[in-house]
C-alpha cells in the first residue's frame, strides 16, 4: 500500500491481466447516518495513464483493441458489467460490425446485424448524438418500456443486459462507431462515466489515427502493386541517394551484380554510373542548373540501359 498525496488517499495496486487496477482506501471520518461510496473517490490517474498508453498502442496496432476494452472493462465497470466492443453500425442497409470486443458470445454479432442494426429503439433514438458525446441508455428509454420491446425480449434478456453506456467516436458515409459497455441496469456507474469522459477524446483520436494509417497504407498498397506492372524496375530516391521505394523488377539487377542496394541506398557497380548517379545527390533540393539536369538526365537514362 502507498500513500498518493496527489490523490490525497490510500492506495493498493493490483495487476490484473496486465492492467494496473488501483484501489482507493478512504481514511476519514464519517459522521453518523453517512456512508462512503468507492465510486465517490477520485479516480486513480496511474490506471488512467495505463490505459491512454494503450489506447495509443492500438492506432498502431488495431489487433490490440480486444485487449484494451478488456482493460477498461476490469478498470471501470462494475463486475457484473462483462460486455464491451467498439461497434460501427450503420442505418441504410441496417448493418453492424464489431470492430473489437470482450465477452461477446458466438453468433451475437451476427444476429444483431441481422435482425437489430438501426431497427431498435436504442440505436434509432441516439442516432442523432454527436461525436464525442457520452450516452446512458436510461436517460432515453426508460428499462420498463425497454422490457416490452423485441430488443429486449429476443435479444438482450439472455444477456442480462438492460443498460448501455455509449460512447460516440465518429461517423461517416452513413454510419456511426460507438464504444458500448453493457450489464445490468441497476448498478452505479460513477466511476464508469468519470473514466470514460478522461478516455474518450483519446479513443476517438486513436481510432482516427488508426484510420488515415490504413487509408495511407491502401494507397500505398496500390502504388507498390501499379510500380510491380511495370516493365522497367523503378526505383525511389531521397537526395541522399537513400532508397525510398523499389519494384519487384530491381531484385534482377543486384542479383546480377550491376547495383547494390546495402545499407539503404543505391549504388552502381560500374564506376562511371556511379559518378553521375552521385553528381545526381548533389543538388540537394534547391533549383537544379541546365548542366545539372543534363547530368541527372543522363545518369537517369544510364540507370535504365541495362
């Protein structure tokens, strides 16, 4: 146990499936008739910091996604609250797709998409919600009349789920993602929203980040792909000389001995293309004179002959 002054109480530690759980102790006194609650207690700044690191961690790598809800679960929710996924969903065709998850059993992914996507009270009434924006499904739909419906009946009862807390993040081209945490809807879930009001603009950025990472890399996919069709191998330099990008057709030429590629950069084994594909890194990026065109022409032109 360590004392953090900073959150002027008592703590313990506890890792759990590689998350730092930290648990307030409360130390004080509390008057006749009054009761300290664990969700009144400031949040612990260690596990957030944790689980921002994490968040980040995903951008980068989107197969981490299911391990770090799983975190923010065990950091957050209530214990009886075991069902978390980032989810896109989108209204016209009704669809749904679980980007990540934790807890989801076989076939309910499926079945949502199929018989739930947009076409529940749920989905249809925070529709319009903006991104950013931290829903409790209690606060539009009342459980009593959530009970009546075929959500709940067909769907959410076996879960024993009546409660969401939805997250926004993002919406384009008709259709929406959303973090959504699930349980039982009588259960306090302070320190659920106070954690994800902290987490959510990372998550958000994170899964913008993660998205132009992807957008980039499909572009860059179908350039390699296009350079691959070519007859001629191709070759991208810096002006250091340093190999940006090359062509399936380049392996012929170092394997036959007329460039190197070693450490990065390229290099002709004739000592005269050497000299103007040099000549060739000494303009830097400045204006490039008539003589120094000609010298880069020619060099190019070289590079290609064999």
């Amino acid at each position: 146990m360590t004392n953090a002054a900073a959150l002027g109480c008592p703590t313990l530690s506890v890792w759990v499936g590689g998350c730092k759980i930290v648990l307030h102790l409360a130390v004080g006194v509390v008057g006749p008739g009054q009761s300290v609650h664990s969700d009144d207690l400031p949040l612990a700044w260690e596990t957030l910091d944790h689980l921002i690191g994490e968040i980040y961690e995903c951008a980068l790598d989107p197969s981490r996604w299911n391990a770090t809800i799983e975190q923010i679960r065990l950091a957050l929710c209530p214990p009886d609250w075991r069902t978390a996924f980032l989810m896109l969903e989108r209204r016209n065709p009704p669809s749904a797709r679980f980007i990540a998850s934790t807890n989801v059993g076989p076939g309910v992914e499926s079945t949502y998409s199929a018989v739930f996507a947009y076409s529940n009270p749920w989905s249809r009434r925070t529709w319009p919600a903006r991104n950013g924006q931290l829903i409790d499904t209690d606060d539009i739909l009342p459980r009593e009349e959530l009970r009546k419906t075929g959500l709940y009946k067909n769907f959410l009862a076996a879960m024993n789920v009546d409660r969401t807390l939805c997250l926004m993040l993002d919406r384009s081209d008709g259709a929406r993602l959303g973090l959504l945490l699930i349980g039982p809807g009588d259960r306090n879930l302070t320190m659920l929203r106070r954690g994800l009001r902290v987490l959510g603009p990372h998550i958000q950025r994170a899964v913008r980040i993660s998205q132009r990472i992807a957008s980039v890399e499909v572009v860059a996919s179908a350039a390699r792909a296009a350079a691959n069709r070519s007859r001629y191998a191709l070759i991208s330099l810096d002006k250091d000389l340093n190999i940006l990008s090359v062509n399936d057709r380049v392996e012929h030429y170092v394997e036959t001995g007329l460039i190197t590629t070693t450490g990065g950069k390229l290099a002709f084994v004739d000592a005269a293309g050497q000299r103007k594909l040099a000549n060739m890194g000494l303009g830097g990026s400045g204006t490039t004179s008539p003589s120094r065109r000609s010298t880069a022409q020619a060099a190019n032109g070289r590079c290609w002959e064999y």
